[in-house]
C-alpha cells in the first residue's frame, strides 16, 4: 500500500524530534508540530492562524518576524549563530535551540510559505562551554606560571618531560620528547630562533631569544627564554633553560606605543588646526584665505592640488577662486554649474563632506547622487589623482562655498582625519565670510574716501601744488586721510592736509564732515586759527568724543610764498630749500580738533625757489618705526635727493613716498601735499 504525500509529511513534522513551523509570506502560522508548541510555550491550536506578536514572546517574536521577511526579500534560507534561542522547559530547566528559515516553492517555483526547523543544541552547547572553560583554564595557567624549566642534552636534545610547557602548547609527550620546543615557536620565527640556539650550543654561551609560542588554545604568546650549560669538568652535560612568559609587557608595550601614535597624531592634528587658525585669523581678504587653504592643504594634509570656490547662488553655480586644483572643471571658464558632477558641488548640495579615498569609490558617490557613470570613469582614468576630498564651507548653516583636496595616491581618511577636515573646513568657512565682509566694506569705503578727495588741484600762477595718495594696501582697511587745496576770494591759497583715525567707512566718512566744514569756514574766514577754533565747535557738535582727528592747515600767498600756518596735533611741516636741506616747522604742535584749547597760528613762508611739504602720520610712523625716528629719517632721505628731484616737487614727493615706504610695510594710508614757489626770475 502507497503512503501520500501528505502522509509522509504528516509522519515527518509528528514524529520528529525537530520543531517545525510553516509560515506564510504575512508571517502567520499555517501549521506546527508539537515540538514547537513545547518551545513556544503555547498549544499548537493557539497558534494556527495567529502571527508571532499575537502569540508569542517579544523575543522569539523578533527572531522570527525578521527571518520570515529575510526569506521573502531574498528567496534564501537563513541560519546563523543570532538565530539561536534559549527555552525554559516544563521541569525548569533550560535547552538551547538552533533555528534555520527555509522558503517553499511551488511546482512553479513561486515562493509560497516558509519553513522553520528548531533543533535542540543544548548538549553541543554545554560541550563548546566546557572547551571554553577549559581554553579559560589554559589561559589561567599560562598567567600563573611565569616561568617554564627544561632540560636538554649537551647537543640540544630534550631528555626530559616538561609538563608545564605541554600544558601551555598542548604538544603530546612524544611530540615533545622528538621535536623539542622548537615546533611550538612561531613559523615566522622558527629559522632565526634555531639558528640562535645553534649558536650557543656551538658556543657554549648563554642563549637569551625572545619568540612567539603557540599555545593549547591556538593563539600565540611571547616568551623571553634565557638557557645556560651546565658544566662539569670542562664538558657541558646538559643545558638548563628557562622560559617566561612576558605577553602582559609585550602587549601594553604595544598599546602605550598605539596610545603614544594617537596621541602623537593628535597633538599634530590639533597643533595643524590651530596653526591654520591663526593665519587665517590675519588673512583679511579672499586671496589670502585661499592662499592659507592652499598652504594648509600641501603640509598638513600633504594634498597635491588644494582648491576653493565660492558659492554664487544666483547662477547656482561654484566660482573658483584658483581654477588650477581642479582639472575637472567644466569648459564654463572657473565657474562649476551645481548640476554638475565633482567632488565640490557634491560637498555643497549635500552639505557634508566627501571622502574618496579611490576612484572606485569618487564614482560610486557621484553616480548615487545622479552622476553620469561612463563621463566619472573617464575622468578618473585621465587623471593622475587618486583620491579626493570635498569639505563644504558653511556659515550658520548656509553655504559659502567648496573645498577640494585631491592626492595623486589613494589615500586612507581615518575617522580623526575627518574630524580634522571638518574643523577646518569650519574655520576657513569664518575666514571666507569675515574676508568677504571686510572686501566689501573696503571697496564702500575706499569709493567713499576717493569721492571726498579733490578731483584736481587748483592750478595758480606763482605756485605749484602736488600731491601723493597712497591707500594703505589692499589688505588694511581704507581710512581717514584727506587733503584739499583751494583758493580763497583774495587770491590766496588754502592747503591742507588730514587724519581722521580709525579704518574703514566710519573713519572715511567722518573725514567727509571735517573736510566740508573746513572748507566753509575757510571761504568764509580764512585765517587759520579762526578755521580750527570752528572745526572745534564742529567736531564737538558731530564727532563722537573717542573720535580723534589731527590737521595741518595753511593759507599762503602766490609768487611770495608768506604764509599762515595752524596744526591740530599734527605732524611738522618739512621746509626744503632749493639746496635740499630739510627743516621741519618748529612752530606750536597744537591738540587734536575737539580738544578744549585756544587755537593758534603762526608765521610759515615758503620763499622762491623753497618747497613745503604737509603730511600725513602713515609717511613716518609705522609698526616698526616710532614718530621722532620717521622724522628724523625723513630729513635724511631729503639729503639723498638730486638736484633735479629737489627743483620738481612732483618728483620730490615720488622720492619721499618710495624712499620712506622702503623696507616697511604699509599698513596706513600715506598722504603728501607739496607746495613749491618757483624761483624768482630777471625780469621779476
């Protein structure tokens, strides 16, 4: 008589000592035998028809529910050590059960249930627990026993059983009395340990070695051996040796020498960041924030190309700051569309950093974010770069702009490299903003500043007026000097030189006010200490009182040079003869305008043939040199000048600024206003 199908099946799930389960692809019960109901803990009628949670413990719950769905994404059984359950039988005790989730396929091969088998581990279990408590015990010995003794025959041969070291590297008595300690020692070090026992066999000198021993549990330990012959009557009768297990040394050895490397690149890491902090603290404009990346980029990071592009969100699209770190860049010029794909725009829209440390892994980043697969793979097979870094520049959040760093070797970016570059990236992302800010000031104020300064100088018979401006260098802020030159309604001419201190539109703009109230007060009443005692009143009215201002201001008669000289804590005129010696004004150097005083002027001529010259502080007086020193070296410099640069006061005044500037950094404006009387003539 033929037994079914279903028959079989039947006598297979009742009579087996496994537990099986058929579930659906939802993750419901459709059949189960009663072994798994004992390890479920729930009879088999309750849980037909019902999902795990509805039934079963949240745990078991958890195993199942995520192999069932494993097997219906995947099609594949699933097993493994997680898959391992811990049951309480009826009478208290606990058993262990292995779980395997298999699919059932129709004729078809259609997926329609999946099967769970549950096979009882519990004495394979207890058997790995006790081979772990035996290895623990291996191990325990080893510690305990510091040192190892054996004994060899004059030629090398071990003559005696060594337990202890049998009980550490598990070798059998005949293995041991054969092959020696020797075999235990690891293949790396096998050959040099030997041919060093050799040696001192041959010697008849103390063996000291260290090596590596396997030990019972398979791993390997470092011994320290020291072995010395016994001798008797001059011949050596047998060797004595000793091992010593110096595993604990060894290892925190190596651990203070990782801890001593982390900490080490650490202290770089952190001394690097705060070095490009500090630079980039002092750079105040664009260019000299990139050139700090660019610098950070070749000896922190060791980068073979460093670029910087900031972010025009009008266009939506990067410009580069120096096109030459990125081959890649589009045929636009310096400008990168954000559409396109590159290790910066990928850093700007996604606002995290990029690392690719291999081109495999460029590709894949730029692909999963919409890049075009074929375009990446030819580049990155065009170009000597094989690895990259993109760090976004981000300012509160809002994007400034892209870093990129790429190396012309793969390269490993640990976790505490990023951290690095993050930092960075933040630091320079402040430096950019600040930079921007500070150019866009400085171009406000250095228009402000140019627009309140005189177009021309009045050109008037008998009189020649020149001039020298120098703005401080791009990289200072734009500040307060001013002059003017203009003639009064009797034909005299007012000239005059000042410094509103303080950098930037504040300082230009307060230079404006003065310099327009000094004008209508000389038009109105020339004389020079009735214009100061004004500016006075003025200033007190309109200036703040931490606001500090000084001037020279004189009118001074055409074709006579007689002149009427006032200062308001400012820097002596320079009268220059026509031989070229140098004599600074020594007339009252009066107080800064608003300061309570009572104004005063005094006799200044500039005869035929002589030039005077007004100034401002930044001509003399810098980081470097103090005000009497500038003074005292501008009478110098006028010694050195030829004859011809002495009879032309536009030459003159190039002679001084370059002469003077020489050897010093700017970091005032300079302004310089000559007043030359030509020679009297004949017919004169």
């Amino acid at each position: 008589m033929e037994i079914s199908d279903a028959g079989l099946l039947d006598g297979l799930i009742l009579q087996s000592p496994y537990a099986f389960a058929f579930l659906d692809l939802d993750g419901r019960f459709q059949r189960v035998n009663g072994i798994f109901a004992q390890v479920a803990g729930v009879p088999a009628e309750d849980l037909l028809g019902r999902a795990p949670g509805e039934v079963l413990s949240a745990d078991l719950t958890a195993v199942i529910e995520s192999a069932v769905h494993d097997v219906a994404e995947t099609g594949r059984t699933v097993e493994g050590s997680d898959l391992r359950i811990r049951v309480r039988s009826a009478d208290g005790a606990s058993r262990h059960w292995a779980l395997t989730f298999s699919p059932v396929h129709d004729d078809e091969r259609v997926l329609r249930a999946v099967v769970l088998v549950g096979v009882d581990v519990t004495e394979s279990r207890e058997t790995e627990e006790q081979l772990r408590r035996s290895e623990e015990r291996y191990r325990s010995l080893v510690e305990a026993q510091s040192q190892l003794v054996w004994i060899t025959s004059p030629s090398g041969a071990v003559l005696e059983d060594a337990p202890q070291w049998r009980a550490i590297t598990g070798q059998g008595l005949e293995e041991y009395l054969a092959h020696g300690w020797i075999e235990a020692v690891h293949p790396d070090e096998r050959a040099q340990t030997e041919e060093a026992w050799r040696e001192a066999l041959r010697g008849r000198t103390m063996f000291e070695w260290n090596y590596r021993v396997r030990t019972r549990a398979s791993g390997y330990r470092h011994f320290e051996v020291r072995a010395v012959p016994i001798m008797r009557h001059g011949r050596v009768v047998e060797w004595v040796g000793a091992n010593t297990d110096v595993t604990p040394q060894r290892e925190a050895e190596e651990m203070r020498g990782r801890l001593t490397d982390q900490l080490g690149a650490a202290a770089l890491r952190t001394a690097r960041l705060q070095g490009a902090t500090a630079v980039l603290a002092e750079a105040l404009t664009v260019e000299q924030v990139v050139q700090v990346i660019i610098d950070v980029g070749r000896t922190a990071l060791a980068a073979d190309r460093s670029a910087v592009a900031l972010l025009d969100t009008e266009r939506a699209a990067l410009k580069l700051i120096n096109s030459g770190g990125v081959p890649e860049a589009p045929a636009q010029g310096d400008e990168i569309p954000l559409s396109h794909s590159s290790v910066m725009t990928l850093a700007v829209n996604s606002r995290r950093p990029v690392f690719a440390e291999s081109p495999q892994s460029l590709v894949s980043q730029l692909v999963e974010a919409g890049g075009d697969r074929e375009a990446l793979t030819a580049f990155t097979a065009g170009t000597e770069e094989r690895a990259w870094v993109g760090l976004p520049l981000l300012a509160a959040g809002r994007a400034l702009g892209a870093l990129r760093f790429a190396f012309t070797r793969p390269q490993k970016i640990s976790q505490e490299d990023g951290v690095f570059l993050e930092a960075l990236a933040g630091q320079c992302a402040l430096a950019v903003e600040r930079a921007t800010l500070f150019e866009r000031e400085h171009r406000t104020a250095e228009t402000l500043q140019q627009s309140l300064l005189p177009d021309s100088l009045p050109v008037v018979p008998g009189l020649t007026i020149a001039q020298r401006f120098r703005s401080g260098s791009r990289h200072v802020q734009v500040g307060g000097d001013w002059y003017d030159a203009f003639v009064l309604q009797d034909g005299r001419v007012a000239v005059v030189v000042g410094d509103v201190m303080g950098k930037g539109v504040k300082a230009a703009a307060g230079m404006g006010r003065i310099r327009n109230a000094m004008r209508a007060l000389a038009l109105t009443n020339p004389p020079p200490a009735a214009v100061l005692t004004g500016l006075d009143r003025v200033f007190e009215a309109t200036e703040e009182e931490e606001q500090v201002t000084t001037l020279a201001y004189m009118v001074v008669e055409p074709g006579t040079g007689e002149g009427t000289l006032a200062l308001a804590g400012h820097p002596p005129p320079l009268l220059v003869s026509p031989q070229g010696v140098p004599i600074l004004c020594d007339g009252e150097p009066g107080t800064p305008l608003g300061w309570p005083t009572s104004r005063r002027q005094f006799r200044f001529c500039v005869p035929p043939g002589h030039t005077a010259v007004l100034y401002s502080d930044g001509l003399v007086e810098n980081r470097k040199r103090g005000l009497d020193a500038g003074l005292a070296e501008l009478c110098s410099v006028v010694t050195e000048a030829p004859p011809e640069v002495i009879g032309s006061p536009h030459m003159l005044l190039d002679f001084l600024v370059e002469r003077m500037l020489a050897a010093y950094e700017q970091d005032d404006d300079v302004t310089v206003l000559a007043i030359h009387v030509p020679p009297a003539t004949k017919s004169d």
